[in-house]
C-alpha cells in the first residue's frame, strides 16, 4: 500500500495514523490536506474530522540503498554501503560496497559486481521519470580495474601493429569496452571496433595501413 487516505479529530492525528499504517517516517511521505476538521457550533453540532491523503514519497536513491542491503543480507558476507554524492550529477548514482569479502562480491574480474550493479539499476529506475545511473564500486575495484585495462590496450595496440594482425580481446561489458575504445581514441595507428553479440561481445584491435 503506498498511499492512504486517513480521517481523525485533526490534522495531525490523521498524519499520525497514515503515517503509521504505512510504516513510514514523516520525511518519506507526501502529505496532502483535503480537509482541516472544524468542531462546529459549541463543539458539538456539525463537527468534521480532517482528511488527509498521505502518500510514500518514492526515494529511488534510498531504495537502491535497500535493496543492496537485502542483497548481502542474503550472502554469505559482511558487507556495509555507503553512497557517494556527486554534486556535478543528480541524475548519477555511485553506492561504495565495504566489505572483508570483496572476492565474493566482485567475482571473475568483476562479473558479480556487474551483475549487482546491473539488478540495481533496475531497482532503483522501475518507477522515476529521469534515468538515474547507476554505479556500484568495492572499495576502489573500478578504478584499479580501469588503470588494468588501459594497460592492456596500450599493450595489444603494440601486439597489433608489430604483427600486422588483429587483436582479439575476451569479452567484455559494455563499459568495460568504452574503457579500451577510449584509450586507443588518439591512437593514430590503430582502428578499435567491437563485434559479436552480448554478453560475448567483444573488442578488435587492429593495424591501419599507411
């Protein structure tokens, strides 16, 4: 039930009892007034009680927060979120996983963290009007994840042009493709371009003749 139509003696009255079948904090609701209450004539003849409407204001960042909480909750993990504001992008959202177990959360090169960010993301976007992106680091994976895949491009691009043959990387996710793609962007001696279907889509590094 997310949104309850509750009457009482007063206003706040009201408020307290939707907000109570709800089983939510005043800050998590939207509350409409539809009708103040009056005790009439000598408090006694034409009474009205006050009506309110009280909706569950929808916080996707909050419930993506939730969600990942329920998700180790059911893990064999100790694992604590905190989310990370970015005050240049509203619409992005980056969650931190803290945790001891960090192999079972990030998995094969990061398949498992993917997968969570992935599950999120739909979470967090099933009922708002903007696309909020969403990101899911474990303490500072992306970015050493990042740093190995540039290597590894700049390394294969090397491959490609003293061999003359194209190079043909693992499969990838998306993101993790644009990371090699922009890598080798200013590259002059090499053309980048991925081919195959999802999830075994894959990066092609190859020599341009001259």
């Amino acid at each position: 039930m997310d949104v309850i139509k509750q009457e009482a003696k007063t206003v706040e009255e009201a408020i307290r009892l939707a907000l109570k079948k709800l089983g939510i904090d005043r800050d998590d609701a939207d509350i409409n007034i539809i009708e103040e209450g009056s005790k009439g004539l000598l408090g006694l003849i034409g009474t009205k009680n006050a009506v309110v409407e009280v909706k569950h204001k929808y916080n996707p960042v909050k419930i993506g927060k939730e969600f990942l909480e329920n998700v180790f909750n059911n893990m064999p993990v100790d694992a604590s979120i905190s989310l990370v504001e970015d005050e240049t992008n509203s619409e992005q959202v980056l969650y931190n996983i803290n945790s001891k177990d960090l192999g079972i959360i990030i998995g094969h090169r990061g398949e498992t963290l993917d997968a969570i960010q992935y599950l999120t993301s739909l979470v967090v976007n099933k009922k708002t009007e903007v696309y909020y992106r969403v990101l899911i680091d474990a303490e500072g994976y992306r970015d050493r994840r990042k740093k190995t895949l540039e290597r590894l491009a700049k390394r294969l691009a090397d491959k490609a042009i003293s061999t003359g043959r194209k190079v043909m990387l693992e499969p990838m996710p998306p993101h993790e493709r644009r990371i090699i793609h922009m890598t080798l962007r200013k590259d002059s001696r090499v053309n980048t371009y991925s081919e195959g279907k999802e999830p075994f889509r894959k990066v092609m590094i190859e020599r341009i003749q001259e």
